[in-house]
C-alpha cells in the first residue's frame, strides 16, 4: 500500500468511524436507543465504503467481489439505513416491519444476488477505471448486463437523494408537532437538516464532477477525494452532535383536528382570560421545559382544547404564542438591565439556547436582540 498523505486521511476517518461505533456498542444508554441501533448500522456501512474506496485506489485486492460494493450499488443500503433513523427519532412509535425490509431489495438484487449467482457481471475497464467508463469514446464490447450496471451506479446516488428528501419531510413534521406541543424545541434537531441538505449537496457536486469527468475525458485520482472526504467528516462531526440526544416524543394529529372538538364556545373567553393570567401574572412562560400538557393541567382542560384554544384563538402553535411573552419578557430585562449579556437574557426569559430566542426575536420584532439594544442606547 501507497502511504501517501490521500491514505493516510482514509485510514484515520476509518479508525474515527470505529470509535464512534465502540462509544455506541460499548455504552449501555447509547445502545439501547432505538435510533442509535439505525445510526451504528449507518457507520458500518461508511466504514465499509472508505474501506473499499481504499483498497480500490491503492489497488488492494479482495477475493470478496461483492466487499467491491459501490461498482454493483451498495449504496442502496445506506439511504434505508438513514431513513430508519429518522423514523425511528421523528416517529417515537415506530418499529421495523416486515413491510419495510422492501426497501432492502435493490441492494439485495444488484449488489448481493446477481454478483453471487453470475460472478464477474463486470469488464475490466469498469473495475481498473470505474463504472461510467463505458461511455468514454473509446472502442470497446460491453454486454447489456454490464451497460445496466452503469445505470446502477448512476441510480444508486439518485436513490439515496430520494430518500434525504423523504428525511426532510419527515423532520419538517416533526418540528411541526413539536410546536405545538412544547414551548422549547431541542437546538440538535437542526443537525437533522443539516445532515440531508449536506449530503444532497455533495451529491450535486459529485454529479458535477462526474459529468465533467465524461465530457472532458480528463481523470485525476486526487479528485475522487472531492466527495469522499466530506461525506466522512460531514457523518462523523454530525454523529457526535447527535449522539446523546435526548429526542423528544410527539402525538401525531389527524389533519381535521377540531372538526369534532367538544370545547365550550360559551366557556372560551374565561379560558382566554385564565390563560393570560398564567401567562402575564404568574408568568409560568419563563419555565424553559413548559409542555402543553402542564399548561392543559394548570388550566383544568384537557391539551386538546388547549391547543385548538391557541391556534384558534390566538392564531398561533404553542411554541410561538409561549416564545411571544418570552420575547416580551427579554425586550423589558434588555431596557431594564442593558449590562445582561444576550445569553443571560435569553435563559432568564425562558429559552434554552441562544439560537431560539433570536430566531423568534426576529420573527415577532423584525429585528435581532442586539440590533434593538443599540437602538435603545441611541435613543
């Protein structure tokens, strides 16, 4: 094997991978949450592709054809992996069913059962140069199978972009969901995003650079490591965000939600009145863990009513209408105190994180924290 400093990263994002599992495996908290099972399942399978892209680059051969699993389309493995652990986080009810190994079947066909029943389905050139050479110019004989195989490797980056979309769905629900039903939403789910718009964006640029590569003709080894290096560093640096999270559950809402709803119309302005007596007096806002069942539970009705209340009434999901007052309470401590820190402000008026409470300072004034102090010290 080649050393050089190409390998050397390679290796390293290996062994990184390797500890990041044992910190799953060997920790019993870790193991035992269901999304972690899905997230170690993700590791070893990327562990799997640096290895191969390893072996393949410093010309390593393994009598396994199948360990070779990207040229016959081993990637249909890790975008159902990457769907299970979103299921298994945004969905605190669901489990893997019978019905879910169906999305299994394009590795199993491509990369597993047709390698292993008609061996060497690949020609030299696809193994020493890649997949997509088959459509260089140059003269060549290449059988149907082996033109499909090209369309496989192809298919294989669209499928898993199909499945970091249907991520991306499913994140946005549960943030959703969890707006209605807690008055803080844990700062880590933005990494879930942030896991699938950055996958999806290297696999644009990887796109480009293949379509470069078979316009052009023109191939460096240097620049596979374009997209390599970032999906090892991207995985790993978010995996580390997210792997002592505490996810919070939610309780899915059918879509006409109020449409039989047994609260009183007479009843709702003394629940208006009530609830801006909990809000502006004992102002329980500044509670930083405040769910919509204790606020159901001081106001003697049951969460559903209470939210139907809100979103009717107010206009608003409980995250917003509970972060309004919170935003009200920090533009009096930043008048009253301008000495406070942004930090003290937002954790006195009830926010858990920086990020938050900007975010709805901006949303209810048009402004930032920082912006509307200097405009009090100007006046």
């Amino acid at each position: 094997m080649n050393f050089d400093l190409w390998s050397i990263l390679i290796i390293v994002f290996v062994f990184h991978g390797l500890f990041l599992l044992s910190t799953i495996l060997f920790t019993d908290q870790r193991r035992k949450r269901k999304e972690n099972r899905y997230l170690s399942l993700m590791i070893i399978v990327l562990i799997w592709y640096l290895l191969e892209f390893l072996f393949i680059r410093n010309r390593i051969a393994i009598g396994i054809d199948v360990f070779y699993g990207t040229r016959y389309g081993s990637w249909f493995l890790f975008g159902p992996f990457a769907f299970f652990y979103f299921k298994s986080i945004t969905q605190s009810n669901w489990y893997l069913r019978k019905f879910d190994l169906l999305h299994f079947i394009p590795f199993l066909v491509f990369a597993v059962l047709i390698p292993v029943i008609l061996g060497d389905v690949l020609n030299h050139r696809q193994v020493d140069y890649g997949m997509l050479s088959v459509f260089d110019h140059r003269e060549k004989i290449i059988t149907s199978l082996q033109y499909v195989y090209s369309f496989v490797f192809i298919a294989q980056f669209i499928h898993l972009g199909y499945y970091l979309f249907k991520n991306l769905e499913l994140v946005n629900t549960y943030t959703k969901e969890l707006s209605t039903q807690y008055s803080n939403i844990n700062g880590n789910v933005k990494w879930l995003k942030v896991f699938n718009i950055s996958f999806l964006v290297i696999l644009f640029f990887a796109a480009i650079f293949l379509y470069v590569l078979l316009v052009t003709d023109i191939y460096r080894r240097y620049l596979d490591y374009i997209y390599v290096f970032p999906i090892g560093a991207l995985f790993y640096i978010v995996s580390y965000y997210l792997l002592n999270t505490e996810w919070k559950t939610t309780t899915s809402t059918p879509n006409i939600k109020y449409a039989k709803s047994t609260l009183d119309t007479e009843s709702i302005s003394m629940y208006v009145e009530k609830l801006e007596q909990l809000m502006v007096v004992q102002k329980i806002y500044l509670d930083k863990e405040l769910r919509l069942t204790d606020l159901a539970e001081k106001m003697e009705m049951n969460a559903h009513h209470l939210s139907q209340l809100i979103n009717q009434h107010f206009n608003l999901s409980f995250f917003d209408f509970v972060n309004k007052y919170r935003v009200q309470e920090a533009k009096a401590m930043i008048e009253v105190n301008p000495e406070y820190t942004l930090l003290q402000v937002a954790f006195d008026a009830g926010f858990n994180n920086k990020t938050s409470f900007v975010n709805a300072f901006k949303k209810f004034e048009r402004t930032t924290p920082s912006t509307y102090r200097e405009t009090l010290a100007i006046a």
